[in-house]
C-alpha cells in the first residue's frame, strides 16, 4: 500500500521575504494548524485508552469494559479528522498516470478537477450526513451510557472541515480563470447527470455500467482522489437511480469505517515510524550487512531480508522503503550497483513483502471479509519467502559475476556485537507476529506494547528518541490513517450498493461458470486484481471486491486465507509495476532515481514475482500449511 501526493503545494504558506500572507492563507494555516494539532491528540489519547486497557486486561486482571467503547467514539473522529489533513496535504490515494502525461495547461485542468470534484460530493453528502448524527442521538452506548451522537457527529464534523479545507485548497492550485473552468465542468457534469435522472432509472442494472465502471474510472484516470472517486459513483447511483434515503449511504460509511479490527491501523503506522526514530531499523541492517555484504550480490538479499523484517508494521510501504533505502543504497552504488536495479528490486521487494504481518493491507481485508486475523497473519509468511526466493534467484544471476576484490569480510567480533545491538529491533516484528498467530493477544492489544516496546528501546537501549519528531509522527499517523480508513467506508458503501442491486448474485453466477474450478477462478482473480492494484491500488481495490469475491471463493473449493494470499500479492505486482502503478513511482522519490533508469531492469523482478505468485497459488499447503486447524 502507498500513498500518492499531488505536485501542487500542499500548504500554501508563504515564504520569507515575500507579501504577507491574505486573511484567506492565514485562515487555512489557522484551520491546517488547529485539524492538524487535533488530530495529533487523538493519536496520542488512543494509544493512551487501549495500552490502558491491556495493562487492566493482562497485568490487573480487572478489564475495563469501556475502554473499547471509548477508543471506537474516538478512532470515528481520529479518521474524519486525519482524512481532514490528507487532503490539505493532498495524500490522498490518487492515480496521476494520465494526469503526468497531458500538457500544462490540462494538466492544471485536471489538478484542479481533483479539488472541485471532492468539493461537489462534500456539499452533496453534509446534509444527509447531519441528519444522520441527529437521528443516533436516541441511541445510547452500552459501556458509557452516552448519546451515539457524539460519535456520530464525528462524520458531519469531518464533511465540514473537509469542505472548508478543499475550499481553501482550490484558492491555492491555479489560477481563478482554470478555477472557474474546473467549477463549471463540475457543476456541469453534476446538473446533467440530475437531468438525466428520469432517463437513467428505467436502465436497471446497466446504470452499475454507467455509474461503477463509467464514472469511477473518469474519475480515477482523471486524479480525482479514489475515495471520492467511490464516493461520487456511490452517491449519483443512489440519488438517481434508486429511492434509497440517502442517509443510508452515511450510515454505510460508518459502518465500513467502524471496524473494531481497523483501531490496529493507526497504532502500527505510529509503530513503523517510531522503529525507524529510534534506529531499530537501522540497527536490524547493519546487522544483515555484516553477514552478507561479502557476498555477491549481498546487500541486494540485505535489502530484500530488511524489508521482510520491517515490513507490514507502519502501515505504509513508502515509510518501508524510506526506512531501508538511505542505509543501504551508498554502498551499494559505491559497489557499482546500477542504480536503476536498485530501485527496481526496491519496487519489487515492496510487492513481494505485502503479506507479511502485521500488514495492515491483511488487517483490512480480515475487516472487511471475516476472515480470522490470526489465520491471516499465520498464512502471511511462508507465500512471501516463496516470493523471495523468486528475487533472490534473479540477484544471484545478475551479480554472479561482481568484482569484490575491495570488499572486506566483517570480522566474527564485530558481527558479534552488531548482533547483540540489533537483537531487540529483530524481536520485535517476531514477537508481534506470534503474539497475535498463537491468540496471545489481539492485533490491537499487540501494537500498543510494541509502541511501549519501542519507545523503551529508543531511551534505554539505542538511546535515540527525537523529540522534535514525535509532532510531525503523530500528524503523519492520523493522516495516513484517515487516507485509509476513509477509503474503506467509501468503498464499503459502493460495494453495499452493488450488493443491492444483484451484482453480487450475478458475478457469482458468472464466476462459478469459469471452466478449472478453483484454479481458474484463481487465474482470473489473478489477471483482474493486478489490473485493479495498479488503477486502484491495494485497499481501495481488497475493501470493494473482497466482500464480494470471498464467498465466490469459498464456494469455488478455495481456501480463503489462501485465496487472501493469491489477490493480495497480484494486487501488489499491480500496485509496484510500471507504468500505472504507482508504488513503483514510490520507491524512485525513495531512491532518487529518475523512473526510466528503473524500467530495464524492473521486468526481470516483476517476472519472478509473478513465477512465485504462480507458484503459490498452485500449492494452497504455501498458505494454509500452517494454519492451526
């Protein structure tokens, strides 16, 4: 999973030396300044609620029963408010294939359209999202014994503030002439499709054409973030086609985002980033440096070992990437390693890791699906050595022949101690993984320790802890977290809508006519979520087709972790190959690289990603071998 930032200015706050800043900047900086500092605290007061909840549950032995309750009432609001900051940031999730391919001027068009398009489905969604807050204010919370509209009101609340954060962002991005072009496009749009209405109702399920394939893909080809690209389709089908009260979409955006199981995604992100502060990360490295930096090809298996390890845990696959790449990319280019290859293995070591626990890409899909996290994360493991050992072979045969006459082997002692400094940071990820597989502790229960784990490590042990730091993680936890969980409820209500209108009944029909059984619905599950990973990238594309494909899955003979597996690693090959996805454009901001350096020698990666995808798909034992029966 990756997040995707538009190459506008995210802040809009001027610089030294210039005009100061209009009442209209200053304003934005107050609403970014006051959402952002908000947001921060909730993470902190999250982390807060649940750690307390596990030292009452397993150190006390005396359970609070609210806490639970209370951390969900407060995830409702850290989610509308980080997905408040994705978008004065512009993070998030966007496909800018087509848009980097026009001329300035549509360029700017779109870019622009990218804001108004949000705006127009915001404007659209906050009445129907107030009454929905109004009518949960008769229902009370079983712990608490409050109002559900305090958490309810999270969603008009987030609606708002978005409004006013894209609002001010479209008097940023261009031009007021590109400005006015843009509005009137939408505006256009959205007055046509409502005079179309009596003609679109009598279409029945052809309007899942026009709607879910016809506009989501205008929208996704055109940059307009995913989650509202969901969202607009969702909504216009709804209002136009059907007599769905719309405050049945908001509720279904609750829903979607209302996971308990979700509440792990904020803390592992905020884990991720506090491995890599303290040094753990590098620590974990240098050690698998020391090892194998003799080799040939060493430190290329370096880096595909250190993101098996730190992979998963923060939640974002550029926060892995950034972690692994400073440390490792000098020597190897000081080794005569072509840096195009560098960022290429980089790219596909991002594919091949995604279903490495705690990956919150297996977290979402067990969310959204009910297939059991444990499983999940028991199942992960095994599928991603296959898939390395697919890289390792192409390393080994492109580096058989280099020159180590100037490499020295690292002596035993200092192995030794590099060891013993590492053997903290490579617990860690271990003793996550078997605390939520042997059923010692949730995935939830589980982060919050390896923050306080963590945390110790940087002040004790590693002595590294910036405080400087801590602001920016907190703002980069709720952010990244809002980008997702907000994209989970959109989609979550698109795939409610294709539910009720019988598509889901008709794939069904359609899949269980594939000629193979299960080996062929795998294939064409296969060849569908590569394309779906690199257009729609990994949650957006598991969240709306999971709920729908799973049972189809389970009906077809195969097992669902191990179809899990199968659609989680070609929606990564997706997600990591050029020239659409955009995991891929990732990992070069990562490595500095131009993109086209990386483009001769990605395709020998993406070929052996795909023999072990292959590979795994054929034997289930790869995925289920381990799972406790």
């Amino acid at each position: 999973m990756s997040r995707h930032a538009t190459a506008l200015d995210l802040h809009g706050a001027g610089t030294p030396g210039t005009a100061p800043a209009s009442p209209a900047a200053r304003l934005d900086r107050a609403l970014a300044l006051a959402v952002e500092s908000a947001a921060a605290l909730l993470v902190l007061v999250e982390i807060a609620v649940l750690f307390s909840g596990v030292v009452a549950r397993y150190v006390f032995h005396a359970p609070l029963i609210w806490s639970d309750e209370l951390a969900s009432i407060l995830f409702l609001w850290l989610s509308m408010l980080g997905a408040v900051v994705a978008l004065q940031r512009g993070e998030h999730m966007r496909m800018t294939g087509l848009v980097g391919r026009v001329g300035p001027g549509a360029r700017a068009l779109l870019e622009t359209l990218a804001v108004t398009a949000p705006i127009a489905f915001l404007l659209m969604i906050l009445h129907p999202a107030v009454d929905y807050a109004v009518e949960e204010q008769f229902i009370v919370t079983p712990a608490l014994e409050i109002s559900n509209a305090w958490r309810a009101a999270a969603i008009p609340t987030g609606v708002a503030l978005m409004l006013a954060a894209a609002v001010f962002r479209l008097m940023r991005v261009a031009p007021p002439r590109t400005v006015v072009m843009a509005v009137a496009l939408t505006v256009g749009l959205a007055g046509l499709f409502w005079l179309l209405g009596p003609v679109l109702k009598p279409l029945g399920q052809a309007n899942l054409v026009i709607f879910f394939v016809g506009l989501v893909a205008a929208n996704v080809f055109a940059g307009v973030p995913i989650a509202f690209s969901f969202a607009l389709a969702t909504f216009g089908y709804l209002a136009l086609t059907t007599s769905t009260p719309l405050l049945v979409m908001v509720g279904r955006l609750d829903e979607g985002m209302s996971h308990l199981i979700l509440l792990a995604v904020p803390l592992f992100v905020f884990l991720g980033l506090l491995i890599e502060m303290t040094g753990m990360a590098r620590a974990m490295i240098q050690f698998l440096a020391s090892l194998l930096g003799h080799v040939r090809g060493g430190l290329s298996y370096v880096l595909i070992g250190a993101m098996y390890l730190v992979s998963g845990i923060s939640g974002s696959k550029i926060a892995d990437m950034a972690a692994i790449a400073p440390v490792l990319f000098p020597e190897m280019k000081k080794r005569g390693a072509p840096p195009g290859d560098l960022v290429a293995l980089l790219a596909a070591t991002g594919a091949q890791t995604e279903t490495i626990p705690p990956s919150i890409v297996l977290i979402t899909i067990g969310s959204v699906t009910g297939v059991s996290i444990a499983a999940l994360f028991a199942g992960g493991l095994l599928p991603a050595v296959v898939l390395g050992a697919a890289l390792c072979a192409v390393v080994w045969w492109r580096y058989r022949n280099e020159d180590l006459s100037h490499v020295e082997r690292t002596p035993a002692r200092e192995i030794a101690r590099l060891a013993v400094v590492a053997l903290p940071a490579i617990l860690l990820p271990f003793v996550i993984r078997a605390a939520v597989v042997e059923g010692v502790a949730t995935a939830t229960e589980v982060s919050t320790i390896g923050i306080a784990y963590s945390a110790l490590a940087g002040l004790l042990i590693y002595r590294r802890f910036d405080w400087s730091r801590l602001r920016s993680m907190l703002i980069e936890t709720a952010s990244l977290t809002g980008a997702i969980i907000f994209i989970v409820g959109c989609a979550t209500a698109m795939a409610w809508g294709l539910t009720q209108s019988g598509f889901s009944q008709d794939l069904a029909r359609w899949m269980s006519g594939i000629p193979g059984g299960g080996y062929g619905f795998l294939a064409i599950s296969i060849v569908a979520f590569i394309i779906l990973g690199s257009v729609l990238e990994g949650i957006p594309a598991i969240v709306l087709f999971g709920p729908l494909l799973f049972p189809i899955a389970r009906d077809a003979g195969v097992h669902e972790v191990h179809y899990a597996m199968v659609v989680i690693f070609a929606m990564g090959i997706g997600l990591f190959a050029p020239p659409f996805g955009v995991g891929y454009y990732g990992a070069c901001a990562i490595s500095k690289v131009h993109p086209d350096e990386g483009l001769r020698h990605i395709w020998g990666y993406v070929a052996a990603l795909l023999v072990g995808l292959v590979v795994v798909a054929a034997v289930p034992w790869i995925s289920t071998g381990f799972l406790p029966f």
